[in-house]
C-alpha cells in the first residue's frame, strides 16, 4: 500500500514536481488505500479497525518508509523539527536489563531511559503503572529494524496481556521531536495508546514522526550502544517481512518467540530507579 507524495521543489529556477512513494501504516495491517496527497513526511498515523476482538495486529510502522522518505525529511527536518524542551523537570529514571543482546545467550546490559512528565504527562503515568506492575518483565524486543526504531511491548502472558489490549489512555500533545533516543508509545490512532513501547534508533532522529502524533514521553540517558546490539535478525514483521506475526504473539505469547524467534533480545527486568 503506497501513498504517493508529491513535493514541488524549486532548483534553477524550474519548478520540479517529485513523486515519492511511501507507504500508509496501519497498527492491525495494511489496507488497500493509495490517495494522492501534497506533503513531504510519511502517514505514519494507524488507523483503528473495527471487529478485530482485541487480537488485532498493532503494527505501527514499516521499515521500508526510512528508504523512501530519507531524501524528502532531510530537506525538510530543519525547517519543521519540533523544539526540545531542555529545561523540562526530571521525572524518575526506569533500569531496564536487557537479555540476548546481539542474539547471544549471556550477552547482557542495562538501559537507562529518564522520564519527562512535562513532555507526555499522560504517557508518563502509564509506563510508570506498566514497570510498576511488572508488565514489561521478559518482553522481547520483537521488532528491531537498525537505523529506525526498536519495539516492544506485547507481554508474553497472553492472559496479562488480554487485560491491557483495550486500557487506552488519551493522546498527549507532542512537546518534542522524536530525536535519536527518545522513548515513545506506538499507537493505532488517535487515543489508543496501550502497552507499546518503541525507541528512536536513526542518527538523525525521526522527526517524520511529529506531526503524525507520537509523542516522546522519555529518553535514553545511558545505553543507547545497547539499544543498538538489540537483535534485529529477524526484520521486518509478518506479513511485511519474515519477523514475528503480532496477531500470533497476541495469542500464544512468549511461547511462540520462543520456539520461533529464539535470538529475540528481551527484557530480564524494568524497575522505577528512583
């Protein structure tokens, strides 16, 4: 599914009209949409769809959009980047260790993201209930796509995780562009923001991002070298790619990784540091 994007751009003069074509991500799958649309960042927006059951495939994005959009952000990052909030208050810091780095059994690190309750109140509060409860406690990372992002947050309990697939929280307003690093929650539309978690991997940040309404609720203080070493082996989700099918995880858990996808990096245990 591609979403053609027409940019105008000016050179010597002439008046130059592009084509470029990126894809529409849908959070349960990909619908047969293609529209014609003046603009110069990917629809990188999920859209909810109706009578899934709560076993939809919340996808959120393709990697293939970084390879078609490169050219078109890079013109446009400086001009319509949203400003960091450098003097935000602190809010807690959150340790996550982290197993099968690089794929490797015994290959272990901890992370560090620091919360910023000025930047995402409403995302804040979540992820500090979700560490609180021990949600993301042996979580895979079950999409790691280098140079984009890397995602989390299905719990492996299908049980548990039944139990938070429909809890949304509302949409926080976006404060601060989603630079390198920073830690933001998946979403399939507006106001649907649940359990999934995903870091900004690329050095120039995604700043594509923005306008599309994910917004940063924290940042990796140490570790990011880890972040980088999460497995990615597996790429892209099924049906896109040949990595975990969502839907199955839903489902069957940590169980179907497991027998499937054994390299996965996953989560030993996230705790509030402070």
């Amino acid at each position: 599914m591609m979403l053609i994007r027409r940019m105008m751009l000016a050179a010597s003069g002439f008046v130059v009209l592009l084509s470029v074509q990126t894809p529409v991500i849908d959070a349960f799958g990909v619908a047969p949409v293609t529209k014609p649309s003046v603009a110069s960042t990917s629809l990188l927006k999920a859209r909810s769809q109706s009578g899934t059951n709560g076993d939809e495939n919340r996808r959120g994005f393709f990697h293939s959009v970084m390879q078609r959009v490169l050219l078109g952000v890079s013109a446009i990052s400086g001009a319509n980047a949203i400003p960091g909030a450098a003097l935000a208050e602190d809010g807690k810091i959150v340790e996550i260790a982290i197993e099968n780095l690089d794929g490797e059994p015994g290959k272990t690190g901890t992370i560090r993201i620091q919360l910023k309750p000025e930047w995402a109140p409403k995302g804040v509060a979540r992820f500090e209930e979700l560490v609180t409860n021990g949600f993301y406690n042996d979580c895979r990372f079950f999409r790691v796509l280098p140079g984009f992002i890397a995602q989390f947050g299905i719990n492996g309990d299908p049980s548990v995780m039944s139990k938070w697939r429909g809890a949304n929280i509302g949409d926080d307003p976006v404060k601060v562009s989603n630079t390198r690093g920073t830690v933001v929650f998946a979403t399939a539309g507006p106001n649907t923001r649940t359990t999934q978690i995903f870091i900004n991997t690329r050095d120039q940040g995604n700043g594509f991002l923005d306008r599309q309404g994910f917004s940063p609720f924290g940042e990796v203080i140490e570790g990011m070298d880890l972040v980088d070493k999460l497995y990615a082996g597996y790429g892209e989700g099924a049906p896109s790619g040949k990595g975990p099918n969502q839907m199955l995880l839903q489902k069957q858990g940590n169980e179907y990784l497991t027998t499937a996808y054994p390299k996965l990096s996953y989560i030993s245990k996230a705790t509030i540091a402070n």
